[in-house]
C-alpha cells in the first residue's frame, strides 16, 4: 500500500489525512493486509459465506408507523439548521 | 463502611433488609469516584445528581414493597449507550457535544428495574481497541498496576468494578471487549449469543458481531444482570425472539456429568506459559467438581484474526459512514463546499485508530477486492463457527485462556497495530460464531490477574453461568481487591 493507494482510500471514505500522516497509514495499512492475505492460504471452495451467526433472516413488521415526529429535538442536536433545515454549504450553483 | 466489598448479590440482601439505602450505597460509591477516579480515569461523566434522584426513587420503591433484586443498585454504564439527556460519546471527538435523544432498550431497561445509572466509562473510541488507549478523554488505568492498560474496548468498565467504585457495569464486546478487559482487571465478564441482548440505541461498530454484556465481580451478579438485559427487542432486527430464562435459577446445580474441552489451539507457545499453568490449576478445580475434561481441537483457530481484521473493519467503515457533520456531531471550522465539509469533519472527529478501521474496511470492500477479502473471510467465518458445532457435539463447555498474557503496559503496543490486534487472539473466535462466553478470575501472574475463558452452545448463558458460580465457590480469586483500592 503506496501513498497513491491511502490517498484513494482515504477519498472513498471522506477522511482527509494528513500529508505527514500517509507514511505511517501506509506501513500500517500495508501490516493489516499482511494479515488479511492469511486468509488466501484456506481452501473455501466447498464453503457458503456466513452473513449472520444464527442464521436467521431479518424480520419484518407491518409498514406502519411507529415513531414519533421529534424533528425539533433532533434539530438541537445539529451543527446547523434553519427553518427546520440541515444547513450545509451550497452545493447548487446559482445563476 | 465496607460497602464497597460487597457484590451485587450481597447489595441486594441489604436494600431488601434495609440495612443500606440505595442513597446511602450510591454516595458511597461516588465518594470513592471523587477519592479514586483521579488515578484511573474509567468514567467520562457521572451524574451524581441525576443519580442520586434515582437512588432516592429506588430506595421509595424498596418502602412501597414494589422492589426486584436489582432495585437500588448503581451500574456503570459503557458510553456506547444512548441515555436520554445525557453525554454519550463512544469516547470520540465526534460525539463529544452529543447529547442522546432517547434510551438505549438497555436503559430502559435497567430503569424499569429501579436500577441507578452511575455514570458513563471510558472505552476505546467506537469500541476499537483493546488498551483504552484510544478515548479521546485519556487513557484509562489498570487498578493492579497504574502503568498498565485495563485492556480494552470496555476498559473503563473493567478497572471501575475492579476498583469497586462500582459493584458492576456494562459492556460490549465486538472480539472480545468485555471479556479481554475482564480478564486484565480481574472480574468476571459475559458476552451472551449474538441477539441475545437489545442493541437499539447502542452505538454500532460491526453489526454481524456486537453485543452486549454484564461486568461484575462474580458469576452470580452477572447472572443478576443478565435478568435485566437479555430478551428480546422488537427495535432491534438482530435481536432473537426466544424466551428468556432466570438466569441465576441453575447456579447451584452440581457440575457432575458435565464435559469440558481443553483446545489445544489454544495451549500453544504463543500463551504465557505462567497463564497455560494458571489455566490447568482452573481445569483441575473443575474436575474436584466432578465435570470430565476432554482434549479437543478447534482447527481454523488462527484464523480468528485475519478474519476478525477483514470483518469488523468491514462492518464499522459502513456503519460509521453516518457520521458527516450534518445531522448531529463534529463538525469542522468553515467548511468550503460539502466536500470538505465530510472530510474534514470525519477526518479531525475520528481518531487514528478509527481512522485506520475505516480505511481498512473501505479497502476491503471496494470495487475489484470484496471477494477476496470479504466474502472470503464470511467464508473462513462459517467454517470457524462450523468447529463449535463440531466441537458441542462432544462437550459442554470449552475452557481456554482469555487472553494470551497478562496486561501490558501503557504504550507498549501502541505503535505495531498487529501485536495489539494479537491481544483479541482467543477471544474473536465466539465473537465469529456468535457463541456465548465468559471470562472469570483464575489467579494471578506476578500481580497482575489472569482470566479463564468459558465457551459455551447458543443461548446457554444460564449453563456457563452455573460451571463459573460453582468454580467461585470452590475458589477466592474473584474475591481479591487491588490493595491501592481497598
């Protein structure tokens, strides 16, 4: 795992790193997947991947509703609202 | 007063008699968070306020004659918990202005049965870690040796039961955070099956693995607190619809008939030789109890880790893709466009380990690699999880090392991500397979604790909970106090 490689990483993930910190993510990252190619060595051929421990499926409720409307509450918890409104920073351009 | 002796189990005695008020046991253990916590760091807020109104509340319960066994008793928290109109962080930068909107189902919980919330602890940032050096509120100490970690995620939990600030917290335990810090601090922690305990409302790291547990000083209080917890939730998709048993009904039964392996993956030279003798000496306590030991073998074993390190990165670099800056969190300085608003917010919230997680995860399912690193380790998952089914065939219980050595000291791993992850080496394989497991104080190695790791079948909390509350009575390691604390 090169800089290019933690730089492409770390934009699909939306972290910004440090210039001075790829070096290390680097090595570091590059450790871990030493580890994860362990894997390669085990014959899985006869195997189905296991997605939950139990095995069971994800149950379903009827489509009804069950929540209160807390919009206000949840609003105070937000960096930036108006209106009842998540503020970001414009992402439409005008004209 | 000498309260902070006493056990869950024992508490309880009292409030019924009313020999103590909860006020009473609460002040006391507050008292004691004021004398000790400089030392240890294992809460990131207490309330003491807002708990002593529900000990007092407790305690107008207990005079009605509308108490249970848990009524009036102080559990710590994980600050993985949402508590309503409470700080709750994952001690993370990210969540440090969080204030939770609603209860977790396990607060709730706990507050039906007249419980007293005491405080939130320290942990990991998100759960990631096995030091708690990795909270943005400091590190947190071992109460046997301050130079030591407490282990982690739920490090805070573990070194405030075994400093008895508290008589029991909670935990969570992702590969082995309940039981790994159980087992440096010297307590007694369960991780039940997967679905056992209610998620909702606590923070999620890696979904196909997370769950829920009691931290206590014995089998018997966790069997207490596994009455409050377990059952299930319809809030929660994972959460299994299946009666819940009194966990505490089985402690007595006699230990004869039953089996127990010995795996020897698990005896190899990477343990502690010290800890494989401590571990012996457990087995041979058993045997005088009149169960049968059994050598076994659990082949894919060394697996645990890559698979472990492929999965749960997996899983957190999804779920923590909520955290963006926009709805409630961290959010960076004059962001310039919605970009860098993400980035920066994520990359100045998140902490290095964090960081590390979810780039790890992202890798790992990006376009091109997610067969070979994560289907392929769901794969090498279901044969790990197809050694248990094996292995139950022919025992009862397991009995291995929870950890491969004693509690490192501050630092020492910090910088070789991999040797850290090797701490998490005998306890990630329940976690793969979903499986309940405990781990209990066996004895000690130069001061410092070693624990004895239990592995039980799917849901049979209660079985495990009886072969450890047998071991207890037959020995007195989980009765020791760390001198600086007693």
């Amino acid at each position: 795992m090169d800089a290019k490689g933690i730089r492409r990483i770390a934009r699909l993930a939306r972290l910004s790193i440090h210039d001075d910190d790829i070096p290390s993510y680097a090595e570091k990252m590059t450790k871990l997947l030493e580890l994860a190619d362990k894997l390669q060595a085990v014959d899985v051929s006869q195997c189905e991947p296991l997605s939950h421990p139990l095995e069971i499926t994800q149950p379903l409720r009827a489509d009804e509703v069950t929540e209160v409307d807390q919009r206000e509450l949840f609003q105070t918890l937000a960096p930036e609202v108006e209106r009842g409104f998540y503020l970001v920073p414009q992402v439409i351009e005008q004209e | 007063m000498s309260m902070h002796n006493d056990t869950l189990k024992q508490l309880s005695d009292k409030l019924a008699n009313k020999d103590i008020s909860s006020v009473e046991l609460t002040q006391h253990c507050i008292d004691r968070v004021n004398r000790y916590d400089d030392k240890l760091n294992t809460f990131i807020t207490l309330d003491e306020e807002f708990a002593l109104a529900q000990a007092k509340a407790a305690d107008a319960r207990i005079a009605k004659g509308e108490a249970n066994a848990m009524t009036g008793l102080p559990i710590a928290q994980k600050d993985i918990f949402c508590a309503k109109g409470m700080k709750t962080t994952c001690a993370s930068k990210m969540l440090d202005n969080f204030i939770a909107p609603y209860d977790a189902t396990l607060i709730t919980q706990f507050n039906n049965a007249g419980c007293v919330l005491f405080g939130k602890t320290n942990m990991d940032e998100f759960a990631m870690g096995s030091s708690n050096e990795n909270s943005f509120y400091g590190d947190c100490q071992n109460p046997w040796d301050l130079d030591c970690v407490p282990g982690g995620s739920s490090g805070g939990s573990a070194s405030a039961v075994a400093a008895r600030l508290v008589p029991a917290s909670t935990g969570t335990d992702t590969g082995g955070s309940i039981r790994q810090p159980a087992a440096f601090c010297g307590i007694t922690g369960l991780k039940p099956t997967y679905g056992r305990v209610s998620r909702y409302g606590m923070i999620a790291f890696a979904s196909s693995l997370d769950q829920a547990g009691p931290m206590a000083q014995t089998a018997e209080d966790a069997a207490m607190m596994m009455n409050v917890m377990a059952g299930f939730d319809p809030k929660d998709s994972t959460s299994v619809n299946r009666p819940v048993e009194d966990f505490t009904a089985k402690l007595n039964h006699p230990l004869k008939g039953l089996t127990i392996g010995l795996p020897k993956e698990y005896f190899v030279e990477a343990l502690n030789p010290e800890i494989a003798r401590v571990l012996h000496e457990a087995a041979k306590v058993l045997e005088s109890l009149g169960v049968t030991l059994k050598d076994m073998s659990l082949p894919h074993t060394d697996m645990g880790i890559p698979v472990y390190y492929v999965i749960g990165p997996a899983e957190c670099s999804s779920n923590l893709s909520r955290f963006d800056g926009v709805r409630y969190g961290y959010r960076c300085e004059n962001p310039v466009d919605l970009d860098d608003l993400y980035c920066r917010s994520r990359g100045e919230g998140f902490g290095p380990e964090v960081k590390r997680r979810i780039m790890m995860g992202t890798y790992a399912l990006s376009s091109g690699f997610y067969d070979a690193y994560y289907t392929k380790a769901q794969k090498v998952r279901r044969m790990m999880k197809q050694d248990f089914v094996e292995a139950f065939k022919t025992v009862d219980y397991i009995l291995c090392p929870s950890t491969p050595s004693t509690a490192f000291r501050e630092g020492e791993k910090c910088d070789d991500p991999i040797s850290m992850y090797l701490a998490d080496v005998f306890t990630v394989a329940a976690n793969m397979a979903g499986l309940p497991a405990l781990s209990m104080p066996a004895g000690f190695v130069k001061g410092l604790p070693v624990g004895a790791q239990l592995i039980g079948n799917y849901f049979d909390e209660a079985g495990m909970l009886n072969v450890a509350h047998q071991y207890q009575q037959a020995t007195d390691w989980h009765t020791k106090i760390p001198e600086m604390f007693l």
